[in-house]
C-alpha cells in the first residue's frame, strides 16, 4: 500500500491510496478512521485537529473517512520509510489563530508599483 506518485521536475506529489496493495489494510485504515470521526461527532475524543473538524463541516463522514485514512496512511509510509518516531504536531500558536481570524489582507494593497 502506497500513495500514489504524481512527481514532476523533482517536486514530489503523492495522490491517492493505490487499490494496489493489501485490501485488508486499506479497509481497516478507514474503519479507524470511521471511528475516529464517530468517536469525535459524539464528544468523546481528544480535541481533534482543526484540519479534520473543518473537513467534516465541508464534506460527508464518509469521504472524510477515506481522506483520514489516506492521511494516517502517508504518515505510517514516512515513519516506516524513514525510521522515526511519530511525533503528534504542536498546537498552533495563538497569534496564528488570531491572525487567522481577521480579514484577508491580500486584497488590500499596501505597496503601489
């Protein structure tokens, strides 16, 4: 099972999960995340990433199911490949998220040319 690669010109792009590989650990890649994404809808998890509680107001469970998996996939094939170990993303920092909520300042110019 790996992603599929999409690299050009030495940019590497990896796309979907390949139905090349093990069936049995495609189907229980998504049934974890299916319970991920149960376990979160009824308030009983860990407080999840923004990324994922703002895919689930966009899209359906069940293509969020899949892009969890094929998450969880890429981040088993880096460690795998490369031998470390997982470390969880820090939260990001408050000025981020403050920024993030103000208006899109890239339509304003602030340099005339």
């Amino acid at each position: 099972m790996t992603p599929k690669d999409h690299s050009t010109a030495g940019k590497v792009r990896h796309g979907v999960i390949t139905r090349a590989g093990d069936e049995i650990l495609r189907s229980v890649l998504v049934v974890g995340a299916t319970a991920v994404i149960r376990q979160l809808r009824r308030g009983q998890s860990a407080p999840a990433s923004p990324w994922l509680v703002e895919l689930l107001k966009r899209k359906p469970p069940k293509l969020v199911a899949v892009a969890l998996a094929n998450k969880i996939a890429r981040i088993a094939w880096k460690l795998m490949g490369t031998g470390e170990s997982y470390k969880a993303p820090s939260a990001r920092p408050a000025a981020a998220c403050a920024f993030r909520d103000q208006p899109d300042m890239r339509s304003s110019r602030v340099f005339s040319w």
